[in-house]
C-alpha cells in the first residue's frame, strides 16, 4: 500500500509538471510576440536605388540604415521594399501589400524611373500624392524623399519635375529629404559602373548624410522612455 501511495504522488507531481511546462510554452511566445509588436518599424517603398542593386545581400541602403540606428542604440525595424526599375505607378499599385498592417512609418523613394522614361510630371506628382494620402488614411507617418530629372531631360522637364518633391512636402507637410543620391550622383567612385546606381562606398555616404533627417523622423515613432 505505501508502494501504491507513493506512486500516486509521484504521478501527481510528474502531471504538475507537465502542465507548468505546458503553461510555460503558451506564455512565452506571447510575451515574444508583444515585445515584437511594441518595436516601431519603417518600410521603404524604393526602386533599385533602395533595393540593392547588384550589391552583395546586406549591403543595400536599408541593411546599411538598419546597421547605423541600431548602433546608435535606437530599437527599430526598417523593412525594405524596393523593386528595381519600379515608377511612381508601380509602386502605388503594390502600395497596400508593400507595407502591411502594424507599420509606423515609411520612407517613399520614388520617381527617378519617372524621370528616365521621360513620363509626364503630372503623373509623378499625382502618384506620389496618392501614396501620401493613402498612408495617411492608414495613420502612418510618411517621409518623402526627392529626386532631381536628368539634365538631358530639357529645361522645361527638370523645372517641372523637380518642383514635385518640395512642394508636396510643403503641402502635406511631410518630414524631406531632398535628393536621395546627395554627395554621390556623378561621383564615378561612389557609383556602379552604370555611372547611376550608387556602389558599397556610395551606400555608405548617402547614410551618412540621410541620418539626421530619419533621426528627426523616426523620433516621433519611438515609444516613451
């Protein structure tokens, strides 16, 4: 009888621990999941200045961004969705899926395939508004980041295109960068052989240069101390 006893509280004891473990297993992921949920995060919606283009994995602007905030000790998520040889059009049309539920913010790097093409102002200026717009019904702050049209566009084209970014920044009054390739455009060591695309040095200056602006951006997206 003391055998049988002795056996039953032991099953008792082993079933107690079974279910702690069990418990244990349950919570965990959801104290995970919430201090996931609780870290900001920005996504770029870029073309191939933002996606990397042909740059090793990781060596693309948002890898680069992500490596200089989180060294300053800033607890931020930056996604990046940019699509190489991507238009304003394009990147409205995959707007909704490129930034999904839960974003706090985004950087638009747009246009420059615009200008290549040689599409009307018009068109740029009007996707860039509707993204805008869009991301704001969605209540996520917005940085808008400028372009400037090839020289060899014509006067007339640079004069109108140029204009968009200020103005639609001035407008909706958005955080803005003015040119994205500051300090790297036409400099033949910063750049790809394409003479466009920036390389891993021309990376690394235009974070540099773009810090403090996303340091004043994503100030206000940062949970309380």
């Amino acid at each position: 009888m003391e055998t049988v006893k002795y056996c039953k509280v032991g099953v008792r004891q082993f079933v107690m621990g079974l279910l702690i473990a069990a418990f244990s297993l349950i919570a965990w992921p959801a104290t995970s999941s919430f201090a996931e949920e609780a870290r900001p995060s920005v996504v770029i919606v870029g073309d191939s200045l933002t996606a990397g283009y042909q740059l090793p994995p990781g060596e693309g602007f948002p890898d680069k961004l992500q490596q200089a905030v989180t060294a300053r000790g800033i607890g931020l998520d930056i996604i990046g969705a940019g699509v190489s040889g991507d238009t304003t059009s394009g990147g409205l049309a995959r707007l909704d899926w490129s930034v999904p539920e839960g974003t706090d913010g985004v950087i638009i790097e747009l246009g420059a395939n615009d200008a290549l093409r040689g599409l009307p102002p018009e068109t740029t200026r009007a996707n860039l508004e509707k993204m805008i717009a869009r991301l704001k019904e969605r209540g996520i702050a917005v940085m808008l980041v400028g372009m400037f049209a090839p020289p060899n566009m014509g006067a007339d084209y640079e004069a109108k295109f140029n204009k968009i970014y200020p103005q639609l920044a001035a407008k909706h009054e958005l955080p803005f960068y003015p040119f994205f390739l500051d300090g790297v455009a036409a400099e033949p060591a910063l750049n790809l052989e394409d003479g466009i695309h920036p390389n891993e040095a021309g990376i690394a200056v235009i974070v540099e240069r773009f810090l403090p602006a996303f340091e004043a951006f994503i100030e206000e997206l940062m949970p309380a101390p």
